[in-house]
C-alpha cells in the first residue's frame, strides 16, 4: 500500500521535540511536522514563545526541557548561540541524553563540537543552520522552499542531516567545522548589515526631503542587489564551485579560486566610485558629515568611507578601476588628519595592502570600461 500520500505513514518517522519555541525552532518544527515527523513536545517560556508554539504546532505538549528531551526521538534545539553550550551540558549534567537520539541544531556560528557532552552520552549530533530570516509566521514555511542549509555532521551521519533538510524544502549545503564561524560572519555580515544600509540611506533621504525613502529606494536596490547576485553567482559557476560537497572542482592550474570570487559581485558596482568620480565622492562625505554633525547620525558618514574605500579596492583589483582613478577616489575618502601612504598604488599595492592589477590591465582610452551614467 502506498503512503506516499500520508508523510505520517512514511519510513523513518521519528518523534521529535522542539527546545525553543522562537522564530526558528517553531516553524522548523512545523516543516518537520508537515513532512510527517510527529512532534510530541515543545518547550516554550515566554508568553510569546507560548503563543507562537499554540499557533505553529497546535495540539503539542508544552512541557520543560528536560521532559523534551525525555520524550524525543529527534531533539530540536533553536536556542540563541551563546546560550547554546550552557544548555547542552546542562542537561548532561542531568543525564538527560539518551544514547541514540538524534540531537539537532539550528545555531549558525557552532558546528558539533558544542554537542560535545551530549556525544559524550551517546546521542548523534547534528548542526544546520537556515540561510534565511524568520518572522516566526506561517509565512515562514513557504520561505523554506529552496532556501540554503549549512549543515555539518560527523560524515557517517551527514546523510540524515542532509535528508532532514530536503524533507523540509530545503537545499543542504555542507559546512566544515572549522568553517562554520566564518559561514555565519559572512551571512551575518550581508544580511544585517544590509538592514542598516537601507536604514542609513532612508535616514539620509528623509532629511534631504523624501516622504518615503523605502519607496525611493526599492527598485534601486532590489536592482543592484540582483545584479550582485547573479555576478556572485556566475563567478561561482565559472570557477566549477559544487554547492552539495562544498568543493571547488576544475579550477586551472595555479588559479587562486577566493581572489577570483572576490570579483564576482563587484563587477556588477557601478555609480561614482566605479566611475572614479572623486569630487562626487568627496562632496557625499562632507554633506553625510554635516548630517551627522546636524543629527547625531555621525555612523553614516563613517560607514560610507569604509565602504566606498573597499569598494574602490576590490573594483581596482577586479579591472573595473582604473589606478589613476582609484587613487582619486581613496584620497577624497581620506578622512581629514588621516593621509593615505602614497605611492602604494604605483608599488602594486592599493591603500589597504590588497593587490592592485598589474599596470597596464585597462587601457585609460578602452571602450570597453565607458563611465557610466546610473547611480
């Protein structure tokens, strides 16, 4: 008889708990759930926490931590990462592992080695991590579909890792465990302070007089953050990348594959620092000053330096920059008492210590580099 249509019925079901009823650990419950995983308890502190667990998995015993545990084929733990080790040998302490029980985590900074005392009693540990924000909704669950996986496991045991993520929509991705810091700085990094970006620029457009800076800025952004992605993407295909084992094939001889990564993006910058506008460059970090000056919003001025800088060195090491150029650039964003080395560039070298093109790569009068016209 087929169950293929009753995941309840299918091979391998396991009794899961859910350690955590936050944003994560209850729609992540929910996707396990739908996938024919039965939940028989979650922990849930906060009125919140409570409300959150009555409405994604209704029905289910909120109990502590340890009776989770007690219950639990598959424990799910969704706990912020600091508070992540604490939890784990706290409950050794207690003898609450079990010996065979499948112990998951959603923590993006820690691989198992945090799992370290559960292991210790036996259980088979398991670390994954969603690549994707969450509301804590059932909107949230529609987003899973596709959505980016770093899963790290000892590798007789990656294969279940890498099944749970495919049963809840999920595309795995594995991440070594000395890798995994790095992995979640890196998401950290683009997600959050992407946030802060369109939070500086709509702060800086409503004082220049723009009713709704979000509607301003939508079609721009969404436009530039597709075109990084897809550049991103490309140079991940070019260079042979394997997203399922995490590792570079067919690359030439010789070839650094993260410098060449490093250009994937950046070759979709444009706007003044691409154009090597320095004067415009310039006068941004006298009026986001006065800004500051005038509001206190003294971080928008600072970050616009940092990143118009690393923006003018990576486009300089990518060929999109020319060095004459590009030293224009770094000086107008040298902020006052503060003078760049010079020469650096002339030495190979860009005002950071990352290596410029070798001289001659773009020809001053190429056609092929036009100057352009868009933001």
């Amino acid at each position: 008889m087929s169950t293929g249509n009753d995941p309840s019925r299918r091979p391998g079901r396991l009794g899961v708990g859910v350690i955590g009823a936050g944003h994560v650990g209850a729609v992540l419950g929910s996707a396990l759930r739908a996938a024919g995983h039965p939940v028989v308890a979650v922990s849930a502190i906060s009125a919140e926490s409570r409300d959150r667990a009555e409405l994604l998995l209704p029905g289910v015993p909120v109990v502590d931590v340890p009776e989770v545990v007690r219950r639990s084929e598959l424990v799910l733990i969704a706990v912020p990462d600091d508070a992540l080790a604490g939890l784990v040998s706290g409950l050794a302490d207690l003898g609450a592992w079990q010996p065979g029980q499948i112990v998951v985590h959603t923590s993006g900074r820690h691989g198992i080695d945090v799992l370290a005392p559960a292991r210790a009693a036996g259980v088979i540990p398991i670390a994954i991590h969603p690549a994707m924000t969450f509301t804590g909704t059932s909107l949230d669950l529609s987003r899973l579909e596709g959505t980016t996986f770093a899963v790290t496991a000892p590798g007789p045991v990656l294969p279940i890792g890498q099944a749970l993520v495919v049963e809840i929509g999920g595309e795995p991705v594995i991440i070594a465990e000395e890798d995994r810091a790095l992995y979640h700085a890196a998401l950290a990094h683009g997600a959050n302070h992407l946030v802060v970006l369109v939070a500086q620029a709509g702060q800086a457009l409503a004082a220049a007089g723009v009713d709704d800076p979000g509607r301003v800025l939508a079609p721009l952004l969404g436009a530039a953050l597709d075109g990084a992605l897809r550049a991103e993407s490309a140079a991940a295909s070019g260079l042979g990348h394997d997203d399922l084992s995490g590792e570079r094939r067919d690359l030439p001889p010789g070839d650094d594959p993260l410098a060449l990564r490093g250009a994937g993006a950046v070759t979709a910058l444009t706007g003044p620092v691409r154009r090597g506008d320095a004067g415009t460059v310039r006068d941004h970090g006298e009026v986001l000053a006065d800004l500051g000056a005038r509001t206190g919003a003294v971080d928008i001025a600072a970050s616009y330096r940092v990143l118009a800088r690393s923006a003018a060195q990576r486009a300089l090491a990518a060929g999109q920059l020319r060095e004459a150029a590009a030293r224009d650039v770094l000086d107008a964003l040298a902020e006052p008492g503060m003078p760049v080395r010079p020469g650096a560039l002339h030495e190979g070298e860009n005002r950071d210590g990352a290596s410029a093109p070798p001289e001659g790569l773009i020809d001053p009068q190429d056609p092929e580099h036009p100057q352009e016209d868009d933001a």
